[in-house]
C-alpha cells in the first residue's frame, strides 16, 4: 500500500513539475516579438555589428552573421543578454578575420611577452598555442588585472576565431609578494644573470604560488640556467623552485 502511495505521489510532483515548466516555457514566448525587436535595436547601435542577424524561440536568442574580430562576437552577444525577459544566447557568429596559426601564435607570443610592463610584468607568465584559429592561454599570472589584459590581447587580435582561458590566477598573499622581490633581486643581481634585465619584457619570469616559485624564460646558456634555479633557492621563504627555463637553440 506504502509503495502504491509513493509511486502516485511521485508521478503526481513529475505532472506538477511538467505543467510548471510548459508554463514558464510558453511565458518565455510570449515575449519573442517584443525580445527580438529590442536585439535587433541594440545590435543596431554599432556599425560592427551590421553583418550580425538574430532570431529569438522561448526567449532564447539565436545570433547568427559574421563580425571582424573574436571581441565584437562576445559584444553582440553582451549586447544581446542584457534585454529584458532574455533567457540566454546561442552565440553562431562567424569571424571572418583569418591568419595562418603559425603567425597568430608568434604575434600573440610577443603581445603578451611585452605585456604589463611596469606593473606586474616581470611575475606573469601567459603562453598561447593556435590550433585553426583557436587560441588556447596557459599560464600563471600575479593579479586579476594580468589575467583580464592577456585575455584583452587575444580577444582583439586579428585572425583569432575563440579563445581558451586556461590561465591561473596566483592567490593573494604579502608572503609571496615578498618571495617575488627577494627572487627578483636574487637573479637579477648576479653579475652573471643582470644583463637579462636589460630587456623591459624581462626574459626570466618568476612565478610565486604559495612559497613555490617556478622560473620561466629564455636564457643564453646552461650555466645561466642553473645560476638562476640556485639563485632562487637560497630566497628566504622559498619552498620549491621548479626551474623551467629553456636555453636558446636547444630543444
């Protein structure tokens, strides 16, 4: 009698749970018209934008078209969401910029190579691999606002159709940030390793994460190699050094 009861209690909260969804799936198209109008407004609004159609079923927004750059296809659909009764966005634009992904690769190596200088440059460490248009960032960068720039670089870089966000974000920590200029000081205070500094992108990057600092970079020699994985070492603080650096012109 106890399992009868359940089993008609249940089918009941599934009829319940159905009809609710219907419900709020019709309200949705109630609005498609007045939806798809104001889309159409905002797309309007900017001249990149020209080339971009969009459709709207049950309140989701369907953009299709093509843009330039990857930047204004993540636009068009911001743009797109922040129209009253909009349940969410099916983004099928088309970037019509194009590069081979040898070039794109090289160009967004050094972008970001050169990022940030003056600020937190030196502790960042963001690379990218292309794979037909698709540019996937790995790497580790000290702050937020790291992050959000080597992002900013990729997304308005000609010829990139998508980006990947595999970039870490170093937790927030005074102990680190003191680990970072106390390496800093220790590498680029050898006599051997100084001349590195020379160059405002900094070819050895130090990265700190809880008291683990990791080297990146392209150094001249084995030796120089060495010196700066030692160098770091004997930083006060210091739990691990994972010494990454690649010397030129060997594989």
């Amino acid at each position: 009698m106890r399992s009868t009861f359940r089993i008609l209690t249940s089918l009941l909260t599934v009829g319940i749970l159905s009809a609710t969804l219907v419900a709020q799936t019709s309200g949705a198209g109630r609005y498609d018209q007045d939806i798809q109008s104001k889309v159409t407004q905002k797309l309007a609004e900017k001249k990149e934008f020209r080339n971009v159609q969009s459709s709207v079923d049950d309140g989701i927004v369907n953009l299709t078209g093509s843009v330039d750059i990857y930047r204004q296809k993540l636009d068009a659909a911001k743009r797109a969401k922040k129209v009253d009764k909009v349940q969410g966005v099916h983004n099928q634009i088309e970037v019509t910029s194009t590069a081979p992904d040898a070039q794109l690769e090289a160009q967004l190596s050094r972008k970001l190579y050169y990022d940030r200088i003056g600020y937190d440059n030196l502790f960042n460490y963001v690379t990218p691999s292309v794979k037909d248009g698709v540019v996937i960032l790995t790497g580790e960068t000290r702050s937020p606002m790291g992050h959000d720039s080597a992002i900013s670089i990729a997304n308005f870089m000609p010829g990139v159709k998508e980006v990947v966000d595999n970039i870490k974000v170093s937790p927030t920590s005074g102990f680190d940030d003191q680990i970072r200029l106390r390496t800093a000081r220790a590498v680029y205070g050898s006599a051997t390793l100084g001349r590195y500094g020379m160059d405002p992108a900094r070819p050895i990057r130090i990265v700190v994460d809880n008291g683990h600092v990791s080297l990146y970079g392209v150094v001249d020699s084995k030796m120089d190699k060495q010196i700066a994985g030692m160098r770091a070492g004997q930083v006060f603080g210091v739990f691990s050094v994972q010494n990454n650096l690649v010397v030129a012109n060997q594989s």
